[in-house]
C-alpha cells in the first residue's frame, strides 16, 4: 500500500493519502479481453466491505518493469534453446520508452544475467548467457543469506526478485517465470514468496514449461502464485507454443485497468486484507490480486 495518483498519461504522482493500487484486466465467456470499461462499471471491496475508487485509468501506459526468471536445472536443459529465442521476441515487442526489465536463471543458485535496462538488445545477450546450473558434489551456497542448499531453487529465485529487484519500482511490476515448476532446494517457502510479492505489489505471471523426458514437475505451484497475485499461468503444449504464450502476456499486461483507492479500514496492524474486484457483468472475469498487508513498507 503506497501513497500514489494513478493519472493516465501522466507520471505517478505523490500525494499524502494511503492508497491501495490495483491492475486487473478483464474477460469476457470467450476469453477475449474487455478494453473499454468505465471507472463506473467496476466495484471493489475490502474484506467484503465497498471501497470508493478514487483513481481509474484505461488502457494504462505506467511504466512497466518486468523480471524475467528463467529455470536453467537439469530437467530444462533441453528447453533453453527455445526459452532464448522466444524471449527475445518479447523483449524486442513489449519494451516501450520508460520500460525496464531485468533477467535472473536459477536452477543449484540464482545468477542476475541482466540488470535493469529498456534496451533490448542488453536483453538479448543476457540471454545467450543462460547455461544448465546444477549441483555438483554436494551443497552448495544459496543467494539467500545464511544458509546452504542444493537442487532447483524456485522459491528463492522468486523471492529475491520482488524484494530485491523490485519493491523499490514504481508503476506496474511484473514478475514472469519460465519452469516445470520443481523446487527441490529453495530455503524461503511458496507462502514467503507469494506474501513477498504482495508486499512489493508485484503480478507473477507463470508458464509452465516441461520436457517430456523428466518426471515429477507440476504446476499447481505456479498456478497458486499466479492467481494470488493477479496474474495467470500458462502451459506450453503443442497448440501453445512459448512465442504465443509470450504474445498473450504482451497482450494482457497492454489491456490492463489501473484502479486506486484509499482504505475504509486505515488501520497497520500488519493483517492480510482480501481483495475482490467486480464489473457490473456477471460474465466478465477480472483478475486482479487477492489482497495486501496493511503495514508500513
């Protein structure tokens, strides 16, 4: 929860009030996005509790910062060829002026490829850089302090990314992460993850992407990160392959509503508060995240 106008073609302006900021996009029965809603056509309650929307932007051009992770273990390692060219493309076709982006591999440990840049090229060579990372002959050290670990560290990789990388941003922060979904050394939790990526506002968007010769992924855990936060979860198969899946990601987070409100319940004692965002059509589907931590960053 930050003190932010939400304005549209304008930059984030500061103001003294607290207020509580959501993106969410909208669909109709058919998948399609919804594009032209009105600041009238949208409800949004607290813990089942009306809140009056104070700010509303269609259509938003915030700036965007996008943390691309991407899953280097061994069960990947058939699959980086593909992960390297398709991410490139959507770098080269989502970057737009006043955009960032940053990229981080992990599979044994974490490695930052590419720093925060808006050029994609700087991207695309960060990503020629993606190598298999494995543990060899025993533990080794975890990118969070104080402690050892060994295996696919997905929770970690999320972790450092949204408060690391990303709770100091502005505008929309969005994390997308490339994985067969195992974690087999991470120290943190999902829930620490997912409550990390709360605290920093941050949407996680999650492709599921497995080699049919390895067993044992799933993406229940993407899935659950996804939704919490306001984003989706993608599989790739044969009728969605990683450039589609990047293109419909491109497309929602180009589709999105910015609302803002200010808390009926100002209290920080640190609790949970729920979020759920309505249109006036029973058929639409807005994703938009779950809720916040009302407590001081």
């Amino acid at each position: 929860m930050v003190a932010v106008l939400v304005a549209a073609q304008e930059p984030l302006i500061r103001v003294d009030v607290e207020m509580v900021n959501l993106l969410c996009s909208v669909r109709n029965k058919k998948g399609a996005f919804i594009k032209d809603l009105t600041k009238e056509q949208f409800h949004v309650y607290e813990d089942g509790k009306k809140q009056e929307i104070r700010y509303f932007a269609r259509e938003t051009e915030l700036p965007l910062t996008i943390g691309l992770l991407v899953d280097v273990s061994k069960s990947q390692e058939n699959l980086i060829e593909v992960e390297k060219r398709a991410a490139a493309q959507f770098f080269e076709k989502m970057l737009r002026e006043k955009d960032m982006a940053f990229l981080i591999s992990f599979g044994a440990e974490a490695e930052l490829l590419q720093d925060f840049t808006g050029s994609p090229r700087l991207l695309k060579q960060g990503l020629e850089d993606l190598r298999l990372s494995v543990p060899v002959g025993g533990l080794h050290p975890s990118p969070v302090p104080g402690t050892k670990m060994r295996g696919t560290i997905l929770y970690d990789a999320v972790y450092l990314a949204v408060t690391e990388k990303l709770r100091g941003e502005v505008g929309r922060k969005v994390v997308v992460v490339i994985t067969d979904g195992v974690d087999t050394g991470s120290r943190v939790k999902l829930e620490e993850a997912i409550e990390k990526a709360h605290r920093s506002d941050v949407i996680i968007y999650s492709i599921y992407y497995s080699d049919p010769r390895y067993w044992g992924g799933s993406d229940s855990d993407l899935k659950k990160m996804a939704e919490e936060t306001g984003g989706r979860v993608f599989r790739v198969d044969r009728k969605h392959t990683l450039h589609n899946i990047f293109e419909e990601i491109q497309e929602e987070m180009r589709s999105q509503y910015a609302i803002a409100y200010s808390p009926s319940n100002q209290e920080k004692d640190g609790s949970f508060r729920k979020i759920e965002v309505k249109t006036d059509n029973r058929d639409h589907r807005v994703m938009a995240r779950k809720g916040y931590y009302a407590s001081k960053q």
